[in-house]
C-alpha cells in the first residue's frame, strides 16, 4: 500500500498559498490550483458514476479515466512533468467511438435528468467541460 496521509491539513496554506509538487508555493487562486481542483472534481464525479451499476465496459473505461485524472492531477501539481500522453487520448477517442457505435444518432440534445445514474452522468459531463475550460485559461496563463 501507498504512504497514506496522517491528517488533511497541513496549516502551511493559512496565508493564502498553496505547494505543488516541485515545492513551489503559490496562490490558492492561481490557475494552476484552479485547474488541479477542478480535475479532482472531475474524478469526484466520475467516482459518482461508478457508485451505480454500470455496465461492465463503461464501469472498465471510468476507471481508466479516473487513473488517467489522477495522472493529470501529478502532471499539474509538478510543473514540467508531463504524464497524460496523446495515447491515452487516442485510447479514450477509440472507446468513445466504439460506445457511439452502439447507439442511434444523436437529432437532439438531451434534457438532463432521468434516471440518479443518468443525471450523475451529465453531472460528470458538465464537469469535464468545466475543467477544460480551467485546462486552456491555464495554459494561457502560462504562454502556452
């Protein structure tokens, strides 16, 4: 098992601040801290997800997605560390499609709601969406 964490707080951010991994401290409102808080909720949500049953594919491709959060969340608190690669999005694009492939085509938006599990979903869904948003506010932060 991992080292697990003795307490929650640490006191070190009563200023205002926070540390990333390289050690570096910065503010609790700097975009790097929006985005590592909003990917976490990202994680948070998808965890809802799975809280129901789920078909076993779906239940495999969140999990997959959880550890790839997780991933992004190390990339984001060390600044120049790059863990998520372009296969791991092209491995998400490939089960997308394949979930896609199964379904009828889509005429309308869907009205979120509907079943706890469904509406977990959309939760997610809308969340993602946020944390992209804190992805690219970011990396024009950063020149990047």
């Amino acid at each position: 098992m991992g080292h697990r964490l003795s307490r929650i707080y640490t006191r070190t951010g009563d200023d205002g601040t926070t540390g990333l991994g390289d050690g570096t401290r910065v503010g609790k409102d700097d975009p790097r801290v929006a985005a590592m808080g909003t990917v976490d909720e990202l994680n948070s949500a998808v965890g809802r997800v799975l809280a129901h049953e789920v078909p076993a594919p779906v239940r495999d491709c969140l999990e997959r997605v959880q550890h790839d959060l997780f991933d992004l969340g190390a990339e984001l608190c060390l600044p120049g560390v790059t863990k998520v690669a372009e296969t791991h999005v092209e491995r998400l694009e490939r089960e997308l499609d394949a979930f896609n492939a199964d379904l009828p085509p889509l005429k309308e938006f869907i009205l979120p709601g509907g079943a706890i599990a469904a509406a977990d979903a959309h939760v997610a869904r809308t969340v993602c969406r946020r944390a992209e948003r804190t992805l690219v506010s970011l990396g024009k932060a950063e020149g990047g």
